[in-house]
C-alpha cells in the first residue's frame, strides 16, 4: 500500500516579542517544554495533535490555561 501526504500544515508556538525565541524562524518542541503553556480546549481538533507532538519530542508543556472554544 503507497500513501501519500495530501497537505501539511504547520502548528505554531506563539511568543511575546521580547521573548528569547522569539526571533528564531523555527524552534523545536522540547526546547519550549519549561514555557507556559495555553492549550486549546480538549474538544478542539488540535489539542491532541499539540499534546501528541509534545509527548513523541519528550516535551511536558507546563499548561497554563485553556481557551473556551467548543468546537473547531
């Protein structure tokens, strides 16, 4: 069986300006596991996919708050 990705999509790190990473183009997952964390609510789509990628880059976000949103 071949399988071929359709899309890729980017998930984002959002960082005040001052911030140290902030001017980086690109920063890996465990280097922001000691940052706060504010997680979409469990029932959006990409809270797993978020949580999931921590898990496989041994990154546990320090989880600050979770926004409202109930649905995608």
């Amino acid at each position: 069986m071949h399988f071929e990705p359709l899309l890729t999509e980017e998930l984002l790190a959002v960082v005040p300006a001052a911030h140290a990473r902030a001017s980086k183009p690109r920063v890996r997952v465990n280097a922001l596991s000691a940052e706060w964390f504010i997680l979409l609510n469990e029932a959006h789509c990409l809270t797993d996919t978020a949580l999931a990628l921590c898990a496989r880059r041994n990154a546990s976000p320090v989880v600050t708050a979770r926004t409202i949103s109930r649905r995608c």
